[in-house]
C-alpha cells in the first residue's frame, strides 16, 4: 500500500467510524489519532498496567 493508498484508507475508515462533530472533537483533543482512536498497541498496555494496579492495590487493602 503506497503512502496515497493508506491516507486515502485512513480517512474512508474515520468517515465510517465517526461522525463530522466526533471528528472534529477528536482533532481538537489531541494530534496523536493513534491515542484516541482506540488502537490497541496504545490502549492494551495501558488497561493492562492499570489492571496490574488495581490489583495489587486490592492485595495491599486485604493485607490491613
């Protein structure tokens, strides 16, 4: 896929996904889409490490 090709992919998909107001919000909120566009190389570790936390957090509580 040429770098035109992904672009042009980039943007039928946000279309799709999301609405021109949603769109617009978005851009406002950040410049990196990867972030706030729900991919998972960004969010599993995140949720992962918080998951990890709160876990550990629960055992410190059932220790008192």
């Amino acid at each position: 896929m040429t770098g035109e090709e992904l672009q042009a992919f980039k943007v039928k998909v946000t279309a799709e996904d999301f609405t021109p107001e949603e769109w617009k919000r978005l851009q406002a909120a950040s410049n990196g889409g990867y972030h706030y566009l729900g991919a998972a190389k960004i969010l599993a570790p995140i949720g992962k490490a918080f998951a990890e936390a709160m876990a550990e957090l629960k055992q410190l509580k059932q220790a008192e």
